[in-house]
C-alpha cells in the first residue's frame, strides 16, 4: 500500500513485478560507460558525471507516474450489452412428471439483474442423481426375527414383527418407528443376502418394548437389546464384521435413547435411526445417526387454505407442565389477539393449521414433535422454537426456505420476527412448503419422495462402512 498527497492506491502483486523490471531495463540501456567514455576522450566538457545519466532517471520516473496513474484509475470491467446477457437459466426439474414443482421465479430489472428462487432443495440435481444410484443399487438386509410371529417358539416375538395396525391413532408419536419397518419389507430395497447388504436392520421395536409388562423400565429395555445384540454377534458374522458400524434400528419413544446404553459398540458404532435428534442429547451423535421425522397417522393428504384464506398470525396448542419454553411463551403471547396460543386448544387442532399463517414447533420433554410434520401437511409455516434440534433431512432440504427457527432466548422477540417477514417471502416459504409436503408422509408401500425413501437416503450417505470379509 502507498500513499501519496493523502490518497491511498492498493498496488497489486503484478505492479511491484512491473515495476522491478522496468528498473531493469532501464539499467541495461545501452549507455556508454565511463571506462568507454575515459578511454575514447568523447567528453568535451567538465560536468559531474552524474549527468550523463539524468535522462536515466527521467525514464524511470515517468514510468513510476504511468502506474501510478493505472493505480489510482483502474480501467473500468467491460460492460456487456444488455441483449448479450441471458435471463433465462436452465433448471433440473426435481419433481416427478405426474407432479411439477413450479419454476424459480425471474424479476429482470433494468441493470439486467437476475435473482432466482432456488426452491426448498440445497442442490436438486446433485440429490436426485445420488437418489436415482440409490434406489438402483442400495440394499438393506434384514434378521430374520422380523419374520417370526410364533409366539410358541420366541415368546418376544411380537417385539421384532411389524405392526398390524400402524395407522391406529393411538399409536400418536410412534407411527415413523412401525411405518418404517413395514415400508422396509415392501420395498425394493430389501435383500435376502447379507453378502450384498449395505446395511443390517435390527427390526425390535422400542415402542412394543415399552407396552410390554415384561420390560417395560428404561434399564429393562436396555437390558433387552445388549442381549439381542449380543446373541446377533454370536449366531450371525456380520456384526463382527464391522462392530456393529453397518448396522442400524429405528425408534421415535423417548426411552429408546437409553436403548444402547448397555451395549459398547452398539452405542458407539451402530446407527440409530431417531425422531429424538438432539445435538445435546448424550447418546445422538449427529454425523452418525440419522433425523426421523414425527409424523401422526393421517390416511389421506387435505387440500390446502391458500395464503389469503389464512387470518391468523400464529397458532400454538399444547400441554405446558413440561416445558419451561412453552410456559414462557403462554406466559407472554397468550393474551395477544393476533395470535392463537393456548395450553389447549378451543377448537379442533386441525382448524388452527388450516386458518394461520405460522404454526409453532415448541419443544416439550423432547426436541421433537409432530407438529413440524402437520404444519407442512396443512400448509402453516413452521416456526421452531427447539434449540439443539437435529432437523430430518437437513442435508437436501434447506429448511430456511420453508421454516422459521428462532432460539428459545428469543421468545420475547417472536411476534416482531414474524411481522418483519415481507409479503414476498411469505409467498416463497409457502410454495416451498407445498412442495416438501411429499417427504412427510408415510406409504406401506413406499413410492417416490416419501419419508421412507428419503431416509433410506440418509443411510445411503453412510454406506461404504470398513469391514472385515465374513
């Protein structure tokens, strides 16, 4: 950096290698020396010496002035003209041909500026490439308990079978955990071969253990899957094999994240496959294990309120007595008129989504909860108020497009965070919404996006586990 009559010029790395080799050449001009000078008695007057190489000097320094020049007035980038420039980009169309996500929108503006909505997906074309390989070549081995329903010969039979009525109501939270087993055995991902598995499921059920007298207590069940874990390691070689890296079970009951705590490898080296996805949590381990999304049993997909049937700003209701956050947000927000809060709601739970705006995820005992799944079905924008939060999927939807996340310090600050959101990105946030709706539901025999096959991708992401031959 020089500075020269109180302006400042930032010379590039290229100007000092300029500089130095006009120096250079300056030197190497064919000046006659002094010694040629002397000898031949060429000078004919008695000036200092010095003199003969003013000139010399001259050069150099208007060379010095000439970049100075370029450094204080660098020439301007070329301007394109405006019919040279396309505002029309190629987009990978990452729905289905039977259902077409809408294109990103362009608003060209005088100066030719282009800004595009990339939708709700971090990299569409990189993710549906990856997902096609998947489903081409992903293969997930399953033990056979999963099998066996005699309750004659194993009398914990009904703790590995699947469900035979996922979509009873009563199941509530539970449903991803029998969903995704169910869907497992009626997909093309299963092999009979554990030679061309990727993956080894252990198909117990955390939810039956929990319902079961017989085990029932968090320390019982942990004691239950160390056994089950360790007579697999002894009748089968595949766990040996990789120490249980390549292996992985699905839970969504709060106990589960006590499951594998009595089993070493199980804890350190096995994937849990969860819908408790907390960073803070102990035995979650957000690289390894995998975000399984909460979603209540519904048959069928409802239509949903456009952005201008929706009059409410905010719709929250849920029991409080556990949860600090949701007694601090009651405490605060419960009486504003703009907004729906209760401890429990007034009218059915499904007409608050419908009629608002933004729908609040507050956590409660747990991180998780079904209302992030049933704001999307319904169209409400959701606002998570669950720091630590593992969001499923996260690494192909970017939940910024289509959700609002807000730290529980932030409570006080809620409605004016909401109200500062423009009506142009609200109009955004609910066409991505609309669009991510397919990754949230549940299929007994899985198909497209749904919530099977996008977590079967993120085991997919985990694959190539070191293991020894069996």
């Amino acid at each position: 950096m020089e500075t020269w009559n109180g302006r400042t010029a930032k010379f590039p790395p290229f100007m000092y290698t300029y500089f130095r080799s006009c120096i250079n050449l300056a030197e190497k001009l064919p000046f006659p020396s002094l010694a040629t000078m002397e000898n031949k008695k060429k000078r004919k007057t008695n000036q200092p010496l010095h003199v003969h190489y003013l000139w010399r000097l001259l050069v150099v320094l208007v060379m010095v002035l000439v970049l100075m020049a370029l450094a204080y007035n660098p020439p301007k980038p070329l301007q394109l003209h405006p019919s040279l420039i396309s505002t029309q980009p190629h987009y990978h169309n990452f729905s289905s041909s039977s259902s077409k996500a809408p294109g990103p929108s362009i608003n060209t503006k005088a100066n030719i500026t282009v800004e595009i909505q990339s939708g709700p997906y971090h990299n569409w074309k990189l993710f549906v490439a990856d997902f096609q390989e998947m489903m081409s070549n992903f293969k997930i081995y399953i033990y056979p308990h999963v099998y066996n329903s005699n309750i004659t010969m194993d009398p914990f039979a009904g703790i590995f079978v699947p469900h035979t009525n996922p979509l009873n109501p009563k199941l509530g939270n539970f449903l991803s955990e029998h969903m995704f087993k169910i869907a497992l055995l009626h997909s093309s991902l299963i092999t009979t071969t554990p030679q061309h598995a990727h993956f080894f499921f252990l198909p117990f059920s955390i939810n039956n253990l929990r319902n079961d007298p017989r085990v029932r207590s968090e320390a019982s069940i942990a004691e239950f899957v160390a056994q089950y874990t360790g007579s697999i390691s002894k009748e089968f070689a595949f766990w040996n094999a990789s120490g249980g890296a390549d292996h992985f079970y699905v839970y969504c009951h709060s106990v589960g994240r006590e499951a594998a705590s009595g089993n070493a490898e199980l804890h350190n080296n096995a994937v849990q496959v969860t819908c408790s996805s907390s960073y803070f949590q102990k035995f979650y381990v957000s690289h390894k294990d995998v975000a399984l999304p909460q979603v209540w049993p519904r048959s069928d997909r409802v239509p949903l309120n456009p952005p201008h049937a929706r009059h409410r700003l905010v719709y929250f209701a849920g029991r409080i007595q556990n949860s600090r956050v949701r007694q601090e947000l009651i405490a605060l927000w419960g009486n504003d008129t703009s907004m729906d809060i209760f401890p429990k709601s007034p009218f059915p739970y499904e007409e608050g989504f419908k009629r608002s705006k933004y729908c609040l995820h507050v956590r409660g005992y747990e991180v998780n909860t079904a209302r992030v799944s049933d704001a999307i079905q319904y169209g409400c924008i959701p606002v998570i108020l669950s720091n630590y939060y593992d969001l499923p999927f996260g690494d192909v939807l970017d939940w910024s497009k289509f959700s609002v996340v807000i730290n529980h310090g932030e409570i006080a600050f809620l409605k004016e965070k909401l109200l500062s959101i423009s009506r142009k990105m609200y109009l955004s946030m609910y066409h991505n919404l609309y669009q991510v709706r397919r990754h949230f539901v549940w299929h007994k025999t899985p198909r497209g996006y749904d919530t099977f096959h996008m977590t079967a991708y993120q085991l997919w992401q985990r694959r190539n586990i070191h293991r020894l031959s069996y």
